[in-house]
C-alpha cells in the first residue's frame, strides 16, 4: 500500500526523504508542488530528478478528496460534502467577502462533544480525520476556486471551526496547522488561522506552546449550570479552568485577544441579566464576542433569539467595553451556516438512541433551580472512554 504524503508536513516530509537518502531541500520541493502549486501527479514536478519521479510515484500516492455535492448559496458561500469512506462524509465551507475568503475546516466526522445547539453533534461521532483529510478540505477548495496561482489567492483565512472538535484530533490537527503556515505550502499567517475549541484546557495549553495560532472559543454560557448543559465538556473543564487557560493562551498568542463565540437561543441564554454575568465572567481576560443566531434544526428543540434581544444582549457587553458583532448567517440556504454542518456520520456512540432515551429540557435562566437533574445528557467521561474504545486497533 502506498504511502499518502498529505499526511505529513515539512519536518515531517524532510524526515522521510531523508530515509530515502534523499536531501533535505527535496522534501520542500515536493510540499511546494502539492500545496503552493496544487500539483497531483509526481510527473508534474518537473524540477526533481525523473528517477526520484518514479520512486515516488512507485512508493506515494497523493490521493484527491472525493467530492460527493458542491453546492453554492445565493450569497456565493460554497459548500462540499467530501465522502472520507465507510459511509462517513464531511463538510467544508468557503465564505467570501469584499476583503477576504474564509474556509471552514472540519477536523472529525461527527463530533463527540455533543453540544446541545449543534446538529453536527447530533449526527454522533465515528472517527477523526488524518492529517491528509484536513488538508486535502483546503487543497480542494484552493483548486477548485482556481486559487493556486499568486495572483489569485482567494483563501485568506482558515478556521478549524467545521465538523468535530480540533483539540480531540490534536495529533492530526497540528502537522495539518503547521502546513498551513508553511511559506512553501500556504504562506497563511498565524493571525489568519484560527481553532475553534469547546475548552479542551489541557490541548489548549499544548496549543499554546506548539503552535499558537488564533484561537476561538465556543461558550454559549455565562455559569456552570447552564454550560453543564448547553455544552457537556464543561463538566470536566469548568469555566474557571478554561477562563484560566484562555489567559495563560494569551501569552503566546498572535492576536491580543481570545475570540468568544456565543449562540443566541430564545430564552435559554440570552437575557440582560445573563449579559451582565458573562461580563463579569470574562472581565480579566482580553476578548471579542461573536454573538451568533441560531441556525434551528428539528432535533434540538430550541429557537432562535429575536433581533431585538440579540442587539439588546449586545449593548450590554458593548457598554462594558466588550467589542462585539453579531454574526451574520451565511450558507443557510445551502444548510452551511454556523451549527448546521451535518454532513453523513455513521455514529459508533449510539447517540440517536441516547438522545431519545433522555430528552434535554431546558429550564428558563429565571428558574435554575427547577431543572430536572435526570435530563442531562451524556458526560463528558463517557464520551472519553467512547473515544479511547474506538482509538483502539
């Protein structure tokens, strides 16, 4: 079987040609062709030796992703839905603006996190991506937007912010980053490359030291209780730990703040008093909201916030000296906005019939007191073990 070179990144590329008894300044070349060029065949790499073709050619393999829809939005977001095998398809998304193209990366098929407002965590998990499925989402996408030319560099930005959750699929994650930033593969800078986290504390202090790029947090949430249950991980890294982590992230980090992002769900997380707890809550860490409505889906039984208390919920944090947007929905009509990645998962956690077994019922703020305990859903300790049985050979 032949071995996939899109698995590795620079170090790793110049490693192995090194066993090949092969110089170091190879190994660049061969990143440049894939990644800066776009190539797909070892014949096109003109400048190696045709000796050095061929043994590539006989011992790699440089395999394309495999499109099974392209769609595009009337707002000119653009969707894939890439078939990674055995029943399982992932999701990426372009967003274009007037100053900037973003592609949304996913980084597992399903996601085990399982936060309430994500239908993406409703689909279940089944495995992570390799580092060769991450980057090919971005190979893909810069060839099929004609981008690999220097004159015509329409992805500016990339965020891990597309199926799955990056820090559980940390060893796959970080060589697919580190080709990201590579001058010889996609010259993105640091500042231009952000992982979006539910606060997995322990990876984001890895992050941090191995390559810290942007960094965005999902938290919904101004107190434990509510998290516990809008996003389950919160159980094991409560929001002390992960506001602790978030400012010892700051240290290394390219930007001067941490991104915090922020579903609006109709009477669940959004009112004025809630506001001013989160200002509270974030007051010692250097920060920006994204505030972001809703993207309903049938499952979740929730709602989206109206405008007017979405601006009103705003004001309180921009009042506080907070910077805050309000996200605008792009890709919906194509199902590609925020939360609504889907995708196809085969799910190996059982979790359609765990979801049916304990509904979640949301208790309005006013009320924390009421919420029925027996609703919970999973932990956060099951889904570890659910991950360690499936990392198994």
């Amino acid at each position: 079987m032949k071995t996939n070179l899109l698995n590795y990144d620079a170090q790793g590329m110049t490693e192995l040609f090194a066993q090949m008894g092969e110089k170091s300044f190879r190994a660049r070349q061969v990143l440049r062709w894939v990644h800066h060029y776009g190539a797909q065949r070892f014949d096109q790499m003109t400048d190696l030796a045709k000796s050095l073709r061929i043994k590539l050619e006989n011992e790699y393999d440089l395999p394309l992703p495999e499109i099974a829809l392209d769609h595009t939005s009337i707002d000119g977001t653009r969707k894939w839905l890439i078939d990674v095998g055995q029943g399982n398809a992932i999701e990426t998304v372009y967003i274009p603006e007037s100053n900037r193209g973003t592609l949304c990366v996913s980084s597992q098929a399903g996601c085990a996190v399982n936060c309430r407002f994500c239908s993406t965590g409703h689909q279940g998990f089944n495995r992570n991506l390799t580092t060769a499925e991450i980057i090919n989402q971005l190979w893909w996408a810069n060839h099929a937007l004609g981008g690999n030319q220097q004159d015509k560099k329409l992805i500016t930005n990339v965020v891990m912010m597309g199926m799955g959750e990056p820090l559980l699929n940390y060893s796959q994650l970080l060589p697919a980053l580190k080709i990201m930033l590579d001058d010889n593969a996609y010259g993105l800078s640091r500042r231009r490359v952000t992982v979006s986290t539910s606060g997995v504390v322990p990876m984001m202090d890895r992050l941090k030291d191995d390559c810290p790029v942007a960094l965005a947090v999902s938290l919904h949430a101004p107190n434990d209780a509510l998290r516990d249950e809008l996003v389950p991980l919160n159980k094991k890294y409560p929001l002390r730990e992960l506001m602790a982590a978030c400012q010892r992230y700051l240290t290394k980090a390219p930007r001067d703040f941490i991104t915090f992002e922020y579903v609006m769900l109709n009477g669940v997380n959004d009112s004025i008093k809630q506001a001013q707890e989160l200002v509270k809550l974030v007051q010692d860490v250097p920060c920006k909201f994204n505030l972001i409505p809703f993207n309903p889906f049938p499952a979740s039984g929730l709602t989206v916030s109206s405008r007017k208390q979405v601006h009103a919920f705003g004001e309180v944090l921009l009042e506080a000296g907070i910077v805050t947007t309000i996200r605008k929905t792009r890709g919906d009509d194509i199902d590609a906005a925020c939360g609504q990645l889907a995708g196809q998962v085969k799910d190996r956690t059982s979790r359609d019939a765990r979801m049916q077994e304990q509904p979640l019922v949301f208790t309005p703020y006013a009320k924390p007191e009421a919420a029925d305990k027996k609703t919970s859903v999973v932990s956060f300790e099951q889904m570890q073990q659910q991950l360690a049985q499936l990392a198994k050979p």
